[in-house]
C-alpha cells in the first residue's frame, strides 16, 4: 500500500471507531501524516495531557489501527501533552 492508501484506510477506521471512543472521554484525535508506514497521530481535548494518552495510544489505537490496516506499521503520538 502507498502511504496515501494507508492515510485513506486509517481515516475510515479512525472516522468509524476510534473518533466516538475518545469523544466518549472529551477527546479527540488527528492523523496529521502518513510516513512509509507510519502513522502520526494529535490527540486533543480531554485526551491532551491525559495521563492514560499513551496507553490509549499505544494499546488501542495503535493496536487497532494494526489490525484494520495492516501496512501500518507503527502509531506516533505527536501531540503536546503540556
């Protein structure tokens, strides 16, 4: 897959499952770009400065994001947690 691919699939999957979670908990997140595989990702509203932010996305964006799309090969978390 190109990285244009990848953007557009993780798009659906953020758009579709990721989105209402973290709005669920005030939050919110961007996919600002896509790298050879890497996706970057802000995090926003409740979910900046968040102490559990990593986790969340590490163990299940990332992990979601894995498992729906394959070529991804790893989640950057870019946001300014001050």
């Amino acid at each position: 897959m190109t990285d244009q691919e990848i953007l557009d699939a993780v798009n659906v999957v953020m758009e579709e499952e990721v989105t209402p979670a973290l709005q669920s908990h005030g939050g919110g997140g961007n996919v600002t770009n896509v790298n050879n595989g890497i996706v970057y990702i802000e995090l926003e509203g409740g979910c900046k400065g968040c102490p559990g932010a990593r986790m969340t996305m590490k163990n299940g964006i990332e992990t979601l994001l894995k498992e729906r799309v394959p070529a991804v090969k790893e989640v950057v978390d870019i946001t300014d947690h001050v």
